[in-house]
C-alpha cells in the first residue's frame, strides 16, 4: 500500500465548505459540500453515510476528497431503511447541482461519481443502475438488504469497486460479496483483518465500541484505494 502524498497548504488554504438546503422530488435534506475556488469544472462525487448514521461521519471523505480536485457532496440521507428513496434522492441529487447555479459551473456533469459507506454503499449501487452518467462507483464495505444490491448489479454499466472489511455482523456478514458476483466488472479488494468503521470517516467511539477498534493503517487502505480510483476515473 502506498500513503497518499501531502498537499501543499496552498491548496488546503483553497478549501471551501457550505450546507445547503435541498427540496427534491424525494425528499428534502440537508447537503454538506467541499470544494476548492476552481476556475474549471471538476469531476462531481456523491459520497453517502451508512445507517443509522449521519453526514457528519462521512465529513472526513467530504474534505479528503475535495482537497484533491473533486466537488465532494455529502447529503443527509433520512429515509431510514428505505434503500430505493435514498438513492431517488442521490439521483435527484445529482441533477440538482448538474443544473443549478453556482454549482453547474462548477460541476463537470460528463465526469460523475458515487460512493458510499455500509447501506450508503447500497443506496449509491441502486443509484448508479439508474444513471448512466455515473462513471464510477464505489462501495465502502458496503451491505446489501433482501438482494436488492444484487439485482440491480445487472444494470450496473460504470466502473465498480468493492473494498471490504472482514465479515461481521455489521456488514450482514459480507454479504456484499453477492453484489460483487452479480456485477458484470467488478474490482474487489479484502482489507485484511479491518473492521466495519474502517471505511467510515469519521468515525466514533460509539461505532467503535459496537463495530470494532478503527485503526489508522486500515484506514489509510480505504482512503489510499478508493482515492486512486476515482482519481483514475474521473481526473
């Protein structure tokens, strides 16, 4: 595994982040959004919380992500266990900053990503089915509910990548790994001996006390991974 390289303060001091407020056909929501003062469009990720958590542990990803040359979205997903109004809601997501000012030019709508954590892994596969402007999509540990991961995989025309953690109760036992049979391509890649709250960034002692100690070496996969793809993609 290779570390991520440092960027210049420059860039971190370019980094800027808002909340905005969204009412779209599936739901209104919060949405946090990171990105740097760009002259040019850049590549749109959509990065989706597990549940029952909230946007806030996914900020880590939000600012990572941003940093590195993405418009990086992070919605508050409160359907609760309704998969298919998560990822209307994503899809919703997706043509609302495409077509919106400031952010449609900002967003460069050919270059579009999803990922997400846990059920938000699930709730972005289904989105991704549906949209064939994504590009790539990427699971973090992600779980499937009733194979509904499964069926929509046939669709599944971009990009995927699944990084998993060790089989637990809290990735319904890795159960992600029938997505992974279904999809017609799919990269997958086992962090050994890395829990669930691994792939989630942030992180806390809650999750942790339930899930497993996070450790900063398995992290680090996660984040080293999931950058280099989307990097490849879409930059």
């Amino acid at each position: 595994m290779k570390d991520i390289p440092q960027l210049d303060q420059s860039i971190t001091d370019r980094l800027a982040f808002e909340t905005i407020r969204v009412s779209l056909p599936a739901g209104a929501a919060d949405v946090d959004l990171y990105h740097l003062e760009m002259n040019n469009p850049v590549p749109l990720v959509i990065i989706a919380h597990g549940f029952p958590r909230h946007r806030h542990n996914m900020s880590g990803w939000g600012r990572h992500l941003a940093q590195e040359g993405f418009v990086a979205a992070v919605p508050e997903l409160s359907a609760w266990v309704d998969h298919t109004r998560k990822s209307r809601f994503i899809s919703d997501l997706i043509a609302y900053l495409c077509a919106s000012d400031p952010w449609r030019q900002q967003i460069d709508s050919s270059r579009i990503g999803l990922m997400g954590f846990s059920a938000g892994g699930l709730a972005t596969l289904l989105a991704a089915a549906e949209n064939p402007q994504v590009a790539i999509w990427i699971g973090l540990d992600p779980a499937d509910s009733r194979s509904i991961g499964v069926k929509a995989s046939a669709s599944i025309r971009c990009r995927t990548v699944v990084l998993a953690a060790e089989p637990s109760t809290w990735n319904t036992q890795g159960n992600a790994g029938d997505i992974v049979a279904a999809l017609p391509r799919c990269e997958y890649f086992k962090v050994v001996g890395a829990v669930h709250v691994d792939a989630e960034w942030l992180t806390d002692w809650l999750a942790e006390a339930v899930c497993g100690r996070s450790t900063e070496e398995k992290r680090s996969e996660f984040r080293w991974r999931a950058t280099k793809a989307l990097i490849e993609t879409l930059l």
